[in-house]
C-alpha cells in the first residue's frame, strides 16, 4: 500500500459494498426468520430412550450424552438423517433418534424454568433427591471421583432454590448442593459416602414438588420394579444393535445392502442350479455358509422395503435378524477352524473336530430356517410370505446327516479322554 493511500475507497464502498450488506442483511433475516418458524417440540417416548453428542456411529451407536426418562419436553432446531437436533439450553444442543420422540401440541414455552424446594431422604432400601419443576426437562449425568459424587445438569432451569431440606435418613448421600452453570443449566451436585455405588436412576415424576414420597404408589412401584431395567443385559442390547447398526450404515450409504438383497430376490424366482463345479474339500459346508447368508440378505431387505423407518421400533423382527447373523457367524467360525486345521493335521487327523463341526452346521441350519420363518411371518403376506417362506427353506437346506452316529463319535471322544475337552 502506498503511503497516504486508504485501503476502502470511498466509491466502492458506496456503490458495491454497501448493496451486498443489504443483501446479507436480507437473507440472514430470511433465514432466521424460517429457522424460528421450523422449529417444534418433541417428547420423549419408548424404553429408555437417550441423546448423542452427534451424528457420528459405529457398532455401539453415536457417543451417547444420557438416557432419559420418558415425556421429556424437547426443542426441535434441525433434523439429520434418522435423527432429530435438538436445542438443549442457548449453547447446548443434542441429536436423539426420531423413533424415540413424538410430535408434542407446545407452541410457545417461557425462556427459562425457576427450580423450587429440594429435599433429600432414605428409606430402607434407596437415598432420593426431589428437586420441584414445573416442566418435564433434559437432563445428562456423570460420576465423578475423588470426591465420588454423582453430577447432574438439568437443561432450562435457572435456580428460584432458597434451600435444601436434607433429612438424616439418607444412608449414601453425603452432601447435596447446586452450581448455576450457565444462565440456563443448573448443575446438581450429590456428594457420596463411598467412592463407589450401585447406580442411580432419575425420574422426572408426575407429581410435582412431592417428588418420590412415601404417600405416593409410584415410589413403591419404582422400588419393586427395579429389576425390569437390568432383564436386558449387554448380549440382548447388542442383538439389537448388530442389525440396527447396519441398517443405519446402509442407508448412508456406508455399505451395500439392498444391492446383493436384490440380486437374492432375483434368484428366488430363477430355476436353482443343482449341478456344481466345485470339487474342493469342505465344498458343500461352503455353499450351506454361503446360503445362509442369503437368507439373511433376503430377509432383512425385504424388511426393510416393507418397513422402512418403523423396523427400528420392531425388536422382535431385529431379534430374528440378528439371531440369523449370529448363527451364521458361529457357523462359518467353526468351519474355518477346521479347514485351517485340517490344512495342517489333514483329514484323517481331524475327524474328531469334523463330527462337531458338521452336526453344528446341521442343527444351525434348523435354527436359521426357526428365525427366518419367524421374522418373515411378522411382516410379510400373500405371495410375497409364500414365495420368501420358500426362500427360506431353499437356503437352509442342508445335505442329510446322520447326526446320531456323529454325536456318539463325538461322546466316546470325551469319554476315552476323561474330560471335556470342548
């Protein structure tokens, strides 16, 4: 730049700088405008329904924020894929599955919520801390150590607290006390005895102020009912998410799916070939792997044109899925164990693990056909129902087997070694 030159000239800022702000200006009101008039509220619905911190995935889900209570009120701001943006406080925001949310009647709602009276007290059994809202808000927690404390941030509140009812009843419960963390997220902190604890649940109740008192029966219901929360243990979420994760994949477009479940679904209506080139060894145990995993192809894409979005909310159908895969990948495990040590040992040094492998493969394909008739009954009809049923039996026909003979082989193996060496 020359010396005395000015780096804005006056002529060019009149006559060009100045009609693009205008323009800026214009479409920024625009967008804002439609932003504010998109936006709605959700509740929370389903068992156990939770937030992410984004749109990420793997086999596990996104990186989860919470798990939350049900009939939590809920700001839509934006949508991505199957899941809905919701805006949590003025800085926070959280993703949450479309599946777990219904369409609430709330059209305006006040800029922040005042929390009331706490009270904190035991009984024989449990320590619980109520804590007085007028609305039924997001909330995530975490457990901290050195001190061991549990720390809880409810999204939209601001403290109207003047104190603290802590009763000499609670057992575990050290010390309770709030931080206003932000103008629209009040943290609670819980202070424990010990470093470490059994758990904790939070419940945002229908009953006010009261919170979980005694005169109440949903207190005792709570207490009673526990159990129905830990039934499902990590094998059963995880049969869950071993087909819903790959749904989720291939509608992304991270994997193929409907491409070879379509090439399945024109074989169906092809004449088989029953004539095969394949001499190798173990040639037959290869294809039955290889027709069980077109069964599953069938089944899941014909599930997935059928239902769409609504699979996800279908568990008994994902179950049958998932049990499918599981099968499967038992099946091919153990068939590529044998092949490997047969490779090294040969044949004849093997038969003992052939028997094994061979009456597994037999009676997995028993339990394939069980899941796959089942899934299939659950959402298909007519012709379609017919021509898949048939499917179904085609890829899970396995060579006749003399698996009582095996079996015995197999027992008198144990019973020569003295142990059970499976």
């Amino acid at each position: 730049m020359l010396p005395g030159s000015s780096f804005f000239q006056p002529a060019k800022c009149e006559n060009i700088y100045l009609p693009s702000m205008k323009l800026l200006v214009f479409l920024l009101l625009t967008l804002n405008a439609y932003a504010q008039d998109s936006t709605f509220y959700v509740r929370t619905t389903g068992p156990m329904p939770f937030m992410e911190f984004g749109p990420g995935d793997d086999r596990l889900g996104g990186a989860k924020m919470s798990y939350l209570d049900s009939n939590l009120l809920l700001k839509v701001v934006d949508s991505f894929a199957t899941d809905y943006i919701v805006q949590l406080s003025r800085l926070h925001r959280g993703y949450i599955s479309k599946l777990n949310t219904r369409r609430d009647s709330v059209t305006v709602v006040p800029p922040f919520h005042l929390s009331s009276s706490w009270r904190v007290y035991g009984d024989a059994k449990h320590d619980y801390i109520s804590i007085a809202l007028d609305e039924r808000l997001p909330y995530r927690s975490q457990h901290a150590l050195n001190p061991s404390k549990i720390i809880i941030d409810i999204f939209g509140v601001t403290t109207n607290t003047n104190w603290i009812t802590q009763m000499g009843t609670a057992k575990e419960i050290k010390n309770t006390w709030y931080e206003q963390l932000e103008d629209d997220v009040l943290r609670v902190h819980i202070e424990l005895k010990h470093k470490q604890h059994w758990g904790h649940y939070i419940c945002v109740q229908i009953h006010g102020g009261n919170g979980f008192s005694d005169e109440y029966l949903v207190s005792k219901a709570y207490r009673d009912s526990r159990i129905n929360r830990i039934f499902e243990g990590t094998n059963e979420i995880n049969r869950l998410l071993t087909v819903d994760m790959v749904l989720k994949r291939a509608m992304k477009g991270r994997i193929d799916l409907m491409g070879p479940a379509m090439a399945v679904s024109k074989e169906l209506v092809s004449i088989p070939d029953f004539n095969s080139d394949d001499d190798r060894e173990f040639s037959k145990e290869r294809k039955l792997i290889v027709n069980f995993k077109k069964a599953i192809l069938m089944t899941a894409g014909a599930a997935v044109q059928k239902l769409m979005m609504k699979l996800e909310s279908e568990q008994e159908i994902l179950m049958h899925i998932a049990d499918m895969a599981i099968e499967t990948y038992h099946a091919e495990s153990a068939l590529l164990r044998l092949m490997k040590l047969t490779s090294k040992k040969g044949p004849d040094a093997c038969a003992y693990e052939r028997d094994i492998v061979q009456t597994f493969l037999y009676d997995t394909a028993d339990r394939i056909n069980k899941y796959g008739k089942d899934a299939i009954n659950s959402f298909a009809e007519g012709d379609e129902q017919r021509m898949m049923l048939l499917g179904i039996k085609r890829f899970t026909k396995a060579e006749s087997f003399n698996g009582k003979a095996a079996r015995r082989r197999i027992a008198d193996k144990l019973i020569a070694d003295n142990s059970f060496a499976l």
